[in-house]
C-alpha cells in the first residue's frame, strides 16, 4: 500500500499525531521530520488555517503541512517542541486540562481509562514556555470526555472549563477545539453546536479527502499520523488529493 512511487501533490495538509515515540525516548519525530523536510514545506498551524478560510489550499510548490497534536504528553515539549523550533515553524497542541493538573493518581486512571498508554503530561510551564514561543493550545475538553454520552450539564463543563482554564492560564483566546477520539460517533449533534459557539474551529480525526466536515467550515479534518511512524507511510497521505467540499455526513 505505501511505497515510493506515490507522487506526493502539492496541497495543502493537516496533520495531527499524538507521541514522538512509542516505547523508549529515541526521537524518531526528529528523523521523520528531516526525511519529509526534503521535499515537503511545513508552515505555521495558524497560517494554514488562513489558506484554507482563502481557499488557496493548491498549487504550491512542495506539499505543505501543518501539525496538531492531541491529550499533552510531555514528549511534545521535550522532543516535537524544539524539532518544530528548529524548522521555525509552530503547531497546534490539544490539552486535557485535568490531565495536565491531575493528581498521580487522576494520571494514572486517565492512561488507563481514555489514552491506554503510560504517557506523562506536559506542565503548566512548558506550556507557558511554548507558548511564548509562538505555539498554539486549544481545547481537548477537561477529562478526554466523549461528548456523544454527556447530558447537557456536563457537556458545558467539559467544553468551556477547559478552555477558561487555556484562557487563564495563557492570557489569550483559546479559539481552536479538538474533540477526544475524533470520529462522528464521539460527538452528538448538540455537542457539535455548542463547540461552534464557543470556539472559531473544531478539528476532527477524521481522514477524509475533504477538508470540511459536517456541511460547516468551522469543522476541519486531519490526516493521523505519528513521530514514529516510517516516511513512506506520510508519503502516502501526501499522494492523496484534498478538496474544498463538504464531508456532509461526516464519515471517513
């Protein structure tokens, strides 16, 4: 399925991941990172997000991509954050707030129950750090929540505390929100209205060729990929033309 003769195009792409390594602190992000920078152009989250409200989504003279990160694992500091540094070029990070300020023991039932893998948090000062350093943070909702089984008291919560605890302690908008898991089936009609009200763009985990989903463009969706994963497989991805239509039933 993946192999050098896919012909990368030169679109636009979101792409969005989670961890830099899998099993030990080999940062292979930085290799996969150094392999695509030969013949792909990364460029900031938020002029990206500018192409796309243009339209100018093509044409380019290399692929060009943009990177989100979703749940605020400490490894998106220690070793995405001065990989993305050094390639001056920034990305979009979705936190769990309660994830970052849980007890140990709030930890260790969150990599259990909503991530299923034993992956620390970034602090409070990294991400004030990374921030300062032009990085974007938006909103995973409070606990990693699915928001297609909250009752309406809940959904507010974890929609809006989590982006007035961004908002406290950043000092800026938190515009952007990433819904946990990514898929239709994780957020509820009303959930995806009341994110559209009170944010400027959502991001799905949803693959889709095209960029908007939901008949809405404020809905946007992201290629998944992983730090460790081999660059033939990004390269495949890049092959597969974007358009500017609607995923109108929101389905990969």
């Amino acid at each position: 399925m993946y192999n050098l003769f896919h012909s990368p195009k030169n679109n636009l792409y979101f792409f969005y991941g989670h961890y830099a390594f899998l099993k030990d602190t080999t940062n292979e992000f930085e290799k996969l990172i150094e392999k695509l920078s030969e013949y792909v152009n990364f460029i900031n989250f938020d002029d990206a997000l500018d192409l796309l409200e243009k339209g100018q989504t093509s044409g380019f003279s290399k692929p060009t991509v943009c990177f989100s990160f979703d749940d605020g694992f400490k490894e998106c500091y220690t070793h995405i954050y001065p990989v993305l540094k050094k390639h001056k070029v920034n990305a979009c990070f979705f936190i769990n707030s309660n994830f970052i300020d849980g007890s140990n023991d709030y930890i260790e039932k969150f990599q259990e129950d909503k991530i299923h893998i034993k992956k620390e948090p970034m602090t409070r000062d990294m991400i004030v750090e990374m921030s300062k350093q032009g990085f974007i943070f938006g909103s995973h909702t409070v606990n990693h929540a699915d928001l297609a089984t909250l009752n309406n008291k809940d959904l507010q919560y974890e929609l809006e505390m989590s982006k007035i605890w961004l908002e406290n302690l950043l000092s800026i908008p938190c515009d952007y929100f990433a819904w946990p898991y990514g898929a239709m089936q994780h957020i509820s009609e009303n959930a995806l209205k009341q994110a559209t009200q009170r944010y400027q763009y959502i991001f799905s985990a949803l693959r889709h060729e095209n960029y908007f989903c939901c008949n809405n463009k404020q809905v946007i969706n992201r290629d998944h990929f992983e730090g460790f994963w081999d660059e033939s497989h990004i390269r495949f991805f890049l092959s597969q033309v974007k358009k500017l239509e609607f995923n109108r039933k929101g389905k990969n």
